[in-house]
C-alpha cells in the first residue's frame, strides 16, 4: 500500500470514530434556528437550498455531527436526513455542499447503531 492510500484510510477512520463520537440527534426547528448563523448573508445561493432541504423534511429525523480537518484546520459539520438518506457538509464561513453516496452510506450505519 503507498503511503497516500494508507494515509487516506487512517484519516477517514479518524474522521469516522470523530463523526461516531459527536453524532446526535437534532430537530428541524433546532437547524432552522441555525439557519442565520449559517448563513449571515440571506441572498447566499445555498441558504434557499438549506431552507428548501429542511422543508421537504419536516418530520424526519435529523443527525448532526462534526469532524476536524487537518489540511485547513477547521471544523466540518454535517447534517444527516436518516428517512431520505440524504444531507449536507458545511465548512463554517467557507462552504457547503450535498453528501456524497459514501459518506451517505457511513452515516446510515453509524445512525442505525444509535
């Protein structure tokens, strides 16, 4: 194995027992009111995606959860939807995105032994 593959699987496993250990449950209204912390700006393109997710969610059960990233040392928080299988990534400040298949996947397990 070369060192960025063993590299690569050491930091996801890291990230994972992080993800394990701050994962909790959390509720639309609690995300909502998180909303202007997220985004102070209201005309930021992706608030109207977050406030679209939350409300085509609202009774589903929601997860948080955080890990530290080492390369741009800051916190990384994410939101999982266990109903749809779906999420979102947010670097604070910086950015935000949908979860990808696999970090989907790793969610749904470490959600399912709750």
């Amino acid at each position: 194995m070369i060192y960025d593959e063993e590299w690569a699987r050491e930091t996801g496993m890291q990230r994972l027992e992080a993800i394990r250990k701050s994962m909790h449950t959390i509720t639309v209204k609690e995300l909502q009111e998180q909303e202007t912390e997220r985004f102070p700006v209201a005309t930021d393109p992706w608030c109207e995606q977050y406030h679209r997710f939350l409300k085509e969610h609202p009774r589903d059960h929601f997860y948080t959860a955080r890990f530290f990233q080492e390369d741009t040392e800051e916190y990384v928080e994410l939101i999982y939807c266990k109903e749809t299988h779906s999420g979102m990534w947010f670097l604070p400040g910086k950015g935000m995105g949908m979860l990808q298949p696999d970090t989907l996947e790793a969610l749904g397990k470490i959600a399912g032994e709750m």
